[in-house]
C-alpha cells in the first residue's frame, strides 16, 4: 500500500501541475504499455505499484489558497482515476459535497499525559462521513527524551483507542519512523541506526502489540477501577497465520504508578478458551523515563511467558507502567475446516 502526498503551495502553472499529477499516479500504477508506466517499466518496475491513497498538502487547511487549489486537485485525480482515495489536509467538520473527501488527515504531536487522554479522541465521532487517517503521531516533550517507555505506554493508550474506534479511523502511522544517531533532526524515533548497528525504541517493541490488529474482529470491553483511571484496554480475535489457531488477544495499559489486579471476565465467544497454549506479554521497565541504547538495546523490550490459568475468568496483575497483553488460545469451531 502507497500514499502519495503532493503540495498545494504554488499556484503557479497550475493546469500544468495537474497534469504532473496525473502523470505521475500512471507512472506508478499505469500498466507498462500506457505512457508513463512505459517509461517505469523501461526503468525495471513493469509490476504497477500498489497506489491507492493520495494526500493533497500537509497541514495547510489554515493557509488562504488550500481550499480552492485543493478542490482543482481532487476534480483532475478523480476524473482521470475515480478510485482514489484522495485525502484533505482539513479535519472532518469542513468536509462537504463542495468540499469533498475520501478521507481526513489527523496529526497528533504532545506530551504523554495527553497523549494518554485521547484514547477516546474518536469516541464521540460521527460514524457516517470520511474516515480519519492519522498519518503523524507522537510523544514529544520532556519525559519523551530520545524513546521512553512512559511516551510508548501512552501511544499504546492512543492506539487502543483508535483500535477501539476503527470504523472511523482508517490507519495510522508514528512519526517518524528512522533516525541515524549521528544526524539526530528528532526525538523520539521508532528505530535507531548508524554505520554499522540499530536498536528499537520502547514505541517500536509497543507497535508489536498490535501487529495482529489488521483484519481483527474487534470485541466490546470496558475496565473499570474505582479510583483509578490510568488504564486502557481493548479486546479482538485475530487467527495465526502460522497455524490457524484463534486467539483472544486483551491488551491493558497501565499508564499509572501503582501495580493493578484486574477480574478478566469473558463471555459472549461462541468458543471457549483452551486450558493450553495462552501466553501473556508485558512491556515494562524499572523506570518510567527508561530507553533502549545500542548497549543495551532492549532495556525496554517484551517478555512473554506461558498463562497457567487460562479461562474466561481470570484474575490478573499489571505491573507499574507497563503493556500486557493476554493471548488466550480457543477452541476451534465445530463449523471451522481443518
């Protein structure tokens, strides 16, 4: 999957630039006997490239010539290649059938505490309309430094919450993804490198928590703690690839600094959960302001180990600062192939 972003800033020869655009979209998916897919595949790429997504501008709603250059864009993309999904740089509420949309970008850059907070940034959106892309996302401020593991709980907490509210958010992406430690222009990165090495980030290892996300059936859940209002927490079933197994996957965030014991309680599955095969993984630290180094490059990094007490009712710790995540193995459907 491909998204392609392109400025709105001049307006300079803009018939012109339309064409450019245009051009462009075919050489990357043309087929290599149309004009521009010719030249790709002359270039040893005659595979058209999987492009779907075309972001027009970045973070320029505000600026006086958007709209109206926006408006010109959208009109020649979708006449030459009306299955695009092209997305405005404006936010949902200015989306409209004289403003048009397939999707809406969303950044979000702030501190870990609110960052925490906007795990119900979409709860209260209308279902009806474009969905959201949030095509930026980060930690920044003082307890970020240069990857803490508190800045990657509180993305995991945002992350829930997009998980959570999935039929209106599209995708997401963190920002940015690679640094080279020798031309640090930002802090914090997922990943890491120099000349001859690399480490992950306490936000990469938390992104592995939701790589079985894509696909999932997600499932209702609340938590709830009189008191104490530092968690996060979402429930889906996603199938191996590996096996076909099916599991329950629980992931809770303890954004807070006291351990917690949870009551799991599991009900409306049309399947049980097998007595075996459940694992549980944790993504925790001695310190919250903890970072992964090239000495010591995972510090701040899973661990899983085996669950003795698998059922659909469980009684469960949560360390200080941590991500868990529950992976309870079901029972296979009578009416599932083997």
């Amino acid at each position: 999957m491909m998204v392609v972003q392109i400025s709105t800033y001049y307006e300079v020869q803009l018939t012109l630039r339309f064409m450019d655009i245009v051009d462009g979209i075919e050489f990357a998916r043309g087929g290599p006997e149309s004009t521009w897919g010719s030249v790709r595949a002359a270039m040893g790429h005659p595979q058209p490239f999987n492009l779907n997504y075309v972001s027009i501008g970045n973070q320029e709603c505000w600026m006086l010539y958007y709209r109206g250059n926006y408006q010109k864009f959208y009109s020649a993309i979708k006449a030459a290649y009306p299955d695009i999904n092209v997305i405005s740089s404006c936010d949902k509420s200015t989306i409209s059938p004289s403003n048009p949309a397939d999707l809406y970008d969303v950044h979000v850059y702030t501190s870990s505490s609110d960052m925490f907070s906007r795990t119900s940034m979409f709860d209260n959106t209308p279902r009806s309309g474009p969905k959201a892309i949030i095509s930026e996302y980060a930690v920044t401020g003082n307890d970020a430094g240069k990857g803490t593991l508190v800045a990657a709980l509180a993305e995991a907490a945002f992350l829930v919450g997009l998980e959570r509210n999935s039929d209106v958010v599209e995708m997401a992406s963190c920002a940015p993804l690679f640094v080279n430690d020798n031309d640090r222009r930002w802090s914090p990165d997922a990943i890491v490198f120099n000349s001859w090495q690399s480490y992950g980030c306490p936000n990469y290892w938390m992104l592995h928590f939701f790589k079985d996300s894509s696909g999932a059936t997600l499932h209702p859940s609340n938590i709830q703690i009189s008191g104490y209002n530092q968690l996060a927490a979402s429930a889906i079933t996603w199938q191996s690839s590996k096996d076909k197994s099916t599991y329950l996957k629980i992931k809770v965030v303890n954004f807070g600094n006291k351990a917690v014991n949870l009551s799991i309680s599991v009900s409306g599955l049309n399947v049980g959960i097998k007595s075996s095969g459940s694992k549980k993984t944790v993504l925790t630290s001695s310190g919250p302001l903890d970072e992964n180094s090239f000495q010591q490059p995972e510090k701040v990094a899973p661990l899983s180990s085996p669950m003795d007490n698998a059922n659909q009712q469980m009684d469960v710790s949560l360390g200080a600062y941590s991500l868990t995540s529950f992976d309870l193995l079901l029972e296979q459907s009578k009416h599932s192939s083997s």
